[in-house]
C-alpha cells in the first residue's frame, strides 16, 4: 500500500488529503493531518473521494475521444491525432471566415493553475481573442469585483487562522456548515474556546449554520444592501465608526455617509422583513467587538448586484477600522477547489495574468512581452451568459468547455441547450462523460481527474498546494494542460503561425508551465517568484504574496493600512438599496432561494457516482413553509409544478422551518441526469450584474401548484459485490440505462440509495405507462424473463408489482399505479431483507407498507449510517448527545453532521 499526498477536489477550503492506492488502485482517502486548512478533517464528500474513484465507476469516464461527423449521428472512436487535427481544423476555418471572437473557451473552477494557464495563453496570445470564461463567473466573480472596487485587488485579506482570533464572526450569505464543513469546525472550535465569542449570521433561511448563530437575521432575499447600509447608519450614530482610521486610509467616505443617512433601521426593518432592534444589535456587535470577521458566499455574489452587495459589507469593516488585523476582516470563501489559482492567472474574460488590469496599456504590453506576441486584445470578452447567448445568436461559431457542465449548471437551460444546439462545433474536455453538455459534444476529448493529475491550486486564503498523482490515466485520458499544449501547436500551423506556437507553448511538464506562470507575478500584488514545485513540496502549502527572498507568505494583508490602489487607500463604495431580477407578483408569488446539499457537489458529475452521498437528501425537493403548503392544500411527499417566467420543473415538496412564509429553497445540484427536463436551473434567470457579469442564480420569483396528473412508477435494481468485490450488476450502468426514460416523464428523480449493496432508484409520474414502455423498463431491470419474477397485476385498481428475487433477497422491483410502498421497499432491498418478509405483500393488493413497518427516514451520519428517526427516538428516550454519540459514533469522525446533532437535540427539548 503506497500514500500520495494532495488535495480534496471540490470546495475552495483546500483540504489535504492523502490518498492509499495500490497496484494502480485508490482504495482510500484521509485527511492529511499536516495540511494547514484542514489538519486531518474532511467533510462528507472529501471522506468518500475513494468512492468515486472505485473500479464501478470507469464506466462514467470519458476514456478515449470520440467524434462525429454531424449532429444526427452517434460520435465514434477516434485517435488522439485525428481529434485535435479536426479541432485545429474546425477553429482555424471558423477564426479565418469570422475572426478570433467567433471561438470561444469555457473552463472551469475545477483545473489546476497550470491547466488554466495555458488555456489563457491559446485564447489571448495565439488566437488573439478575450473569450476566455469560467464556471468561476457564476460563484466568485462579485467577490472579486467587490474586493477590487473596495480595497484595489482581488486578495482576501484573512486566513484560517483568523477564525481562531475573532471575537465577532458575522456569516453572511454562506451555510458554511454544508457548503464548507472543514471551516465550520474551525469555527465551532473557536467558539469552545472561546464562549465569549459572538456568531452572527445573515440569511433567509435558518440553516444549520443559523441555527448555531448567537444572532440570526433572517431577511429577505437580496434586501443586504439596505441592512448593512442602516448598520452604518447606527455606527455614524452611536460614534462607533473609527474616524482615525477612515482619515487615514480610506477615500470616499463622505459620498457614502450622505446615503447611509436615509437607511434608518426602521427603513431597513422595513425592507428587510427584520425586526429593528436586531439590526441595532449587529451593527452594535460588528462595531464594538474587539476584532470582526466577515465570512460569505454565494448568498452575496449571486445577485444583479453582487458586486455591492460585497462592497456594503466591505464598508462596514473600513468604517470601523476590523481589516489589516488579526481577528478582523472580510473573508470570501472561495466556491471551487481552484477558482483562486484561475483567477491568479486571469483566467476569466476581463482579466489578465497576475491581477493585471486589462483595460491598462501597460499590463497588455507587460503580459504581451511575456507571452512573446505583438498584442494581447484591450476588450473585454464574453462572459459565462454572453458567450452562451453569442452561441445562440450565431456570433459564436464554436466552443471548447472544459471540466464543467453548462447544461445543468448555468442559469435559464432553455436559452444554454438552445445555444449548445445551434454552435456550430462543440468541442467538450470532461473526465466524465455522462454530463448533461457531454450530449452535446461534436468532439469529446478524455481527461484526467482527481488522483491522476499533477499540478497546484490555490485555497480561499491564498495558499497554494502542490496537487499529486497517485494512479495513472484510465484509457487514453490526457492532462488538461497537455492537450491545449498539442492543440496549440496544431492550430498554429493552421493559422500560419507554427513557429510562434511552438515558442509559445514548449511545455512537457506542469511545472514549466507553473514556472512561467510564477515569473508573470514578479512585482505584483501576488508575487510568489519566492515558490517552487521544490519548496511547496518539502515545507506544504505557503501562502501568497511570497516574492523572491521572502521566508515565508503574509498571513494576512493590508496591516500597514496601505491599498493597492492608486491612492493608497481603501475605497468607500457608495452603495443603494436595489430590488432582486424577479420581484414576487400575482402570478409568481413566492421566492425561490437556492444552494447547496451538504452531501452533494455541483451538477453530481463526482458526488453523483456515490450511493451514500444521496442518503441525506435522496432526489430533488422543493423546501416550502408550512403555511403556504396549507394554503395549496399540499403534504409532504406530494408533487408540485414549479414554474418561473422561463421555464418549470415537478418534484416532491417537503415542509421546512427554515423558510418564512413566502419563501421556498431547492438545492442546485440536480440536472437532466438526475431529474426530468434540463433541471432545477432552468428556473432561473440570466439577468447579470453589470460590473462583475455574475448572473443571479440565487434567487428567482416562481408559483407551485399541485401536480396531479398521470401514473405512478417506481422502478429499483440492487447490486452486490461479487468475489472481487465488483458491483454487480454495476449500478452506473443501470442509472445510465434508466437514464434514457427520464424525458418521457414530467416528474422524474433517479438516485442511489445505500451503501455496500447500492439501490439505484427510479421514481416517475407519467400521462400514460403504455405496455411497451413498461415492457421496455422492465428489460433494464432485469424483470423480464418471467420463470424469475413475482407479479401482481389489479387491472380494476391499476395496481401492478413485480419483483425479481436472486437468492433470498430482492433484486429488482417495479411498481405501477401505485407507489406509497417504494421507500419502505427501498429500504427493504439495501438492508438485504429476506424476499420472504415482503413476499406476501408483494402477492396481494396492498399499497401501504405492512402495518408496524416504515422507511428508515434519511441519514444524518453518512460516517456510520445513523438515521435521523433512530437520533430522535434516541433523544426522547433520554440520551444527551454524548451518550448518542458514545453508542453510535455519530459526528464523531467528519463531523458534518454535528450542527443537525445538535439542531434535532434542541428540538426535543422544546
């Protein structure tokens, strides 16, 4: 057994990680206990990295590349040679016909710095064009508009260690307990250290990471602005702001004062749905505490507005001096495992590298010298949503996406399958090759993932690590950065440019790209001329800025109080209250908030490939206010349409206590793969905020409505480990066989369930279930060869069972007409029950469950697989949390679960 040490692939808290493989094998992952942005812990998904990675799931991967010739036909096998030719080919036919803005890249937050560099190299210095975008435009593009807006650069000023040493923790926009855990434990940490510490978080809903709040403040969507606006008005007020320091070293701050005079906390209450007093105790708070520290997220970026929405926040930390020390400033947790590193290297349309300011003649000049070319083009690309509507219009002829999901994670589907369906070439770079954009792919290109890759990301504060391979490419997958590297040269001759390419792209190594890379930040803001491969592997991650010379990176930024800014000095932004894209209506009466699972990951390309991670919420869910459930005469469990101006979806709804009246909230992560139609995103809409392009995925105006018509079905097929311990039959393969009957229904979820013997289950309502489509589901579920098969048929009661029995438990089920039985069945085949026990229910017209039996409920501790409904017995019958946790060892190893421990604790005692 050999140890590789590297990092966790999904959020921007940058775990380390130390991957156990053998014989070219992952056959486990841990915490790396030296890593300093997670010391040994990992949340649920990072422990389950190995999981993904099992033997199973090759069949979801993306192995050699794949074209076709047009659209109606099926892509084939093709040689690496032949791939990239016709890449070359395609793009330089296109760019001499209709110039270099006709193509366009779409990365992700997801590659490693080195990949991303070199993409940024081919589009702004060989093709000569800025459409260079990235998922990153979707989740970090206001926290960087507002960074540079507010203090002069994109550089968060904390780190980690600040949690440790604040005594005011305000959260906002963030339910840091599932979008980041490993951060949430940190901050759990500091307050068991310290019980005088406050925690404040600002959200609609009462998260897990609310419900732990000293404060919470639970205002209406997008209404941010208004409320940190009138907590600077209480702090002009009450002489709280620190005029010493605002003299000192910041401008602006008289144009914002004028403003903030009409925010009143009775206006905000107003705006805000908030109780005023609470407004006048977290301006208290913020202003007062020795050392403050703002922590946020997407609950802040995703707006029209989002890029002040930062800054207001960003403001109060200047008004009242809490930057620059330990303890104190504003912190952005960064979305993406590499949104950082990406954007370090300007990997978006309006950057350049190294913080470099396009719009600046002389960072072009800087960046073209480097480069070794003429010119680097001075306009600004497009981004995410103006790339995919220049797709549609025609203005876009071709695009290369790379390592992210348009087709589930975008916002508006409708108007993002339409522009996939009208390019003219798509050229898609995925290691998965089940996703939603792999549909549309006229060249697919195979590429290595986590485990197989070798280069660096940055984490939210700012440290880079050295990422390692610990198993060989499966197939014929290639290294992002390496398949730019042989594209660019190949385009190069076909643009007539063979020699320069071949200057410009002489990489046979990740580290000569890093190398590079490094040179291009001498002098800048992120200077890490300091760093090398070496060094980052024999003393961990450091921190930038780390120039040449220095012993080690700042820790925290601008304590001398000086700004990269023209002036030197922080800028006040002058921010006003502004109402949200969709605004409720008679027709579309409620908010619909958005985020993320705890257990879930993005559009699922990873996350989606393991049984477990689906057992804390099984399928799509409409979380909605008791009182607006009573009003639409809805129960939990019942099926809803949703509907937005763009689009509708139907799933189940579920009461929730998070929400007030008014509001609902859906996780994000569902698409066309798990769902019906193109997902929960086709909600929402494209609207953007000027200044950072980010468009507002976070909220959107809907109606819900019972939905009623067609039949019931529930279709589930069990697998078992063989001798080898290989699933059979590989559960992927039959998600991906069931996967084709999702358009045929309006509500559809198909999901995993359990651990070692996985479920895949397929749940649909349909206007009808003709015979053959029945007869056709049932060949993929193995229920067709009738010597095998238990079945009932009702045709009175349109009641119809069969089940498949393989030794002396259930394989396979299929039920039509009638369903209320499916999560105790469910339940039934991943615990392994005897056929016996569900023979006779199975042979006679009943639908309930047999009487004194239920489902499980869903799972709290995926760690050790301890139910929520066995937690909440435990409470009532007396046991403490200790006591829980001494028996079941529930949130005693990630620790993700432990808010809702605690939550599920408290609501006992009440």
């Amino acid at each position: 057994m050999a140890e590789t040490k590297s990092t966790c692939c999904y959020c921007g808290v940058g775990c380390g990680v130390v991957i156990e493989h053998e014989a070219g094998r992952i056959t486990s992952v841990k915490g790396d206990p030296d890593h300093p942005a997670n010391f040994g812990r990992l949340c649920t998904k990072g422990a389950t990295l190995h999981l993904s990675s099992a033997p199973e799931t090759l069949i979801a991967r993306a192995l050699y590349p794949e074209l076709r010739a047009s659209r109606d036909q099926a892509r084939t096998r093709v040689s690496w040679d032949t791939a990239l030719d016709t890449a070359a080919d395609r793009f330089a036919a296109i760019i001499a016909e209709h110039g270099p803005d006709a193509v366009a890249v779409y990365g992700a937050g997801q590659l490693l710095t080195e990949d991303y560099y070199v993409f940024n190299k081919l589009v702004k210095g060989l093709i000569g064009s800025n459409n260079l975008d990235t998922n990153s435009r979707l989740c970090m593009s206001s926290a960087v508009a507002g960074y540079k807006l507010s203090l002069g650069a994109d550089a968060p000023p904390c780190s980690y260690e600040d949690i440790a040493l604040t005594q005011a923790l305000f959260i906002s926009g963030s339910n840091t307990a599932f979008a980041h855990p490993i951060a949430f434990r940190r901050v759990e940490d500091a307050r068991k250290a310290n019980p005088d510490m406050k925690l404040v978080v600002i959200d609609p809903r009462r998260t897990d990471t609310a419900e732990a709040a000293d404060l919470h403040l639970p205002l209406l969507p997008g209404t941010d602005i208004a409320l940190y606006n009138a907590m600077l008005h209480i702090m002009l007020w009450e002489g709280w702001v620190n005029r010493d320091y605002v003299d000192a070293h910041t401008e602006g701050f008289d144009a914002l004062k004028k403003i903030v005079r009409e925010y009143t906390p009775a206006m905000a209450a107003t705006i805000c749905g908030l109780d005023r007093k609470a407004i006048e105790q977290a301006a208290q708070i913020f202003a007062t505490s020795p050392a403050t520290m703002s922590m946020y997220c997407q609950g802040l970026n995703q707006y029209s507005f989002g890029t002040h929405n930062n800054s207001a926040l960003i403001n109060l930390h200047l008004a009242t001096g809490q930057i620059g020390r330990p303890g104190a400033g504003p912190f952005s947790l960064t979305g993406q495992p590499n949104a950082m590193g990406g954007r370090e290297v300007g990997g978006l349309a309006n950057l350049l590298s190294a913080h470099r300011d396009m719009a600046n003649p002389q960072h072009r000049a800087e960046v073209a010298a480097l480069w070794g070319v003429d010119s680097v083009p001075d306009k600004p690309g497009r981004s995410a949503v103006e790339l995919f509507e220049g797709l549609k219009s025609g203005e876009v002829k071709a695009v290369w996406i790379a390592c992210t999901n348009p087709a589930q994670s975008m916002p508006d589907q409708a108007m993002i399958h339409a522009a996939l369906q009208n390019a003219e070439f798509v050229i898609v770079q995925e290691a998965f090759g089940h996703t939603e954009t792999c549909a549309y792919a006229d060249l697919l290109l195979p590429a290595t993932t986590w485990g197989e890759k070798e280069g660096t990301v940055t984490n939210s504060e700012r440290a880079i690590t050295r990422v390692r391979a610990a198993v060989s490419a499966p197939g014929e997958a290639r290294h992002d950065w390496a398949i730019v590297v042989d594209f660019a040269r190949r385009l190069g001759i076909q643009l007539g440019k063979g020699d320069l390419a071949a200057r410009m792209f002489p990489y046979t190594s990740p580290e000569e790209v890093w190398n590079e890379h490094r040179e291009s930040t001498r002098g800048r803001d992120l200077d890490i001329t300091g760093l090398s491969y070496s060094l980052l592997e024999t003393a961990g991650p450091q921190q930038w800025p780390f120039p040449e010379g220095a012993q080690k990176g700042k820790v925290r930024l601008y304590e001398d109080g000086v700004f990269p800014t023209p002036s030197g000095r922080a800028r006040f932004v002058a921010t006003e209250h502004r109402i949200t894209a969709e605004s409720p209506s008679a027709r579309y009466p409620l908010h619909l908030n958005t985020g993320r699972l705890r257990d879930q990951w993005h559009g699922m390309s990873r996350t989606g490939l393991v049984a477990r991670l689906y057992s804390h919420e099984a399928e799509p869910l409409l979380h909605m206010h008791k009182d607006d459930m009573e009003r639409r005469s809805l129960n939990n469990g019942d099926l809803v349409e949703v509907k937005s101006k763009r689009g509708a979806v139907v799933l189940k709804v579920i009461e929730s206590a998070t929400l007030r009246p008014g509001q609902t909230f859906v996780p994000m992560h569902w698409g066309g793969n798990t769902m019906g139609g193109q997902g929960v995103n086709v909600l929402l809409p494209r609207t953007y905020d000027p200044t950072s392009k980010q468009p507002e995925l976070k909220h959107a105006a809907i109606q819900v409505a019972k939905y009623t018509a067609g039949k019931a079905l529930v279709a589930m097929r069990r697998s078992e480990p063989d001798a080898d311990g290989h699933l059979q039959p590989n559960p992927l393969v039959v998600m991906d066989r069931l996967r084709r009957w999702l358009p045929h229904f309006p509500y559809a979820s198909l999901t995993l369930a359990g651990r070692n013997s996985p479920v895949v289950v397929l749940k649909a309502r349909g206007e009808e279930l003709a015979p053959a489509l029945l007869e056709a589901l049932d060949q993929d579920l193995a229920l067709d060869d009738p010597t095998q098969v238990l079945s009932y048929h009702d045709s009175r009661k349109e009641v119809e069972k069969r089940a498949r029995v393989t030794g002396d438990s259930l394989s396979a089920v299929r039920l039509a007409g009638e369903t209320k039985a499916a999560e105790w069945l469910a339940d039934m085949m991943v615990q392994g029950h005897s056929a016996a026990a569900v023979r006779p229910w199975l042979l006679a017209p009943l639908t309930q469950p047999p009487a004194g039996q239920a489902a499980r409920g869903k799972v709290i501790c995926n760690c050790f697989d301890v139910a929520e409904d066995d937690i909440l017995a435990a409470f009532r019958n007396g046991d403490s949390l200790e006591s829980l946790q001494a028996r079941t060892r529930c949130g005693t190893n990630c620790g993700s679960c432990v808010p809702e421990l605690k939550r599920l604790a408290q609501s006992v005692k009440h």
